[in-house]
C-alpha cells in the first residue's frame, strides 16, 4: 500500500489516506503496473473496476466459457486451477 501512496505523490502530487489505499489494494492486488495505473488516474476506484474488467476479459478470451479440454455435455472435470478460476469469476 505504500507503494501506491507514493506513487500517487509522485504522478498527482497527492496524499492518500490508508483506508483508500486498503480498499484499492484489497480490489487490484499489489502488482505494481496495476498500481501504477490507478495512481496515475483520475478517479482511481474507477481504475481499479476497469482493470479488473479488463482482466476478467483477458481470461475468459485465454480460455475461452469451455475451454480446449472440456465438452459441453457437462461431463468435463472441473478441478484444474484455471477451470476454478473461470467458474468463480464467472458467478
């Protein structure tokens, strides 16, 4: 969190409090090209929802709603960390 304290400093020349800077972490992570971002924006919550739209769009894309492996009779094994992953992103 203090990385994005600091870069907010840096790029806006603002302070951030650390609620804000908790609840932007608790959203995007601590990846620092994530962070980088939301510091430069404007409106940073906002930032926060596009990358995570972004991101949510990047995945479905790389596997695809069923992936290579998996069929649509609904017989496909759902345990494999990307197939997890899918499901819980989209519910």
């Amino acid at each position: 969190m203090s990385a994005l304290q600091k870069y907010r400093k840096r790029f806006r020349d603002e302070n951030i409090d650390e609620t804000l800077a908790e609840k932007i972490y608790n959203k995007v992570g601590g990846r620092l090209a994530f962070l980088n971002r939301v510091a430069k924006s404007k409106d940073m919550l906002q930032m926060c929802d596009e990358i995570i739209k972004q991101e949510k769009t990047w995945l479905l894309n790389q596997c695809g709603l069923l992936g290579s492996s998996m069929d649509d009779d609904g017989t496909t094994d759902l345990s494999g960390p990307w197939n997890c992953l899918l499901l819980t992103l989209t519910q």
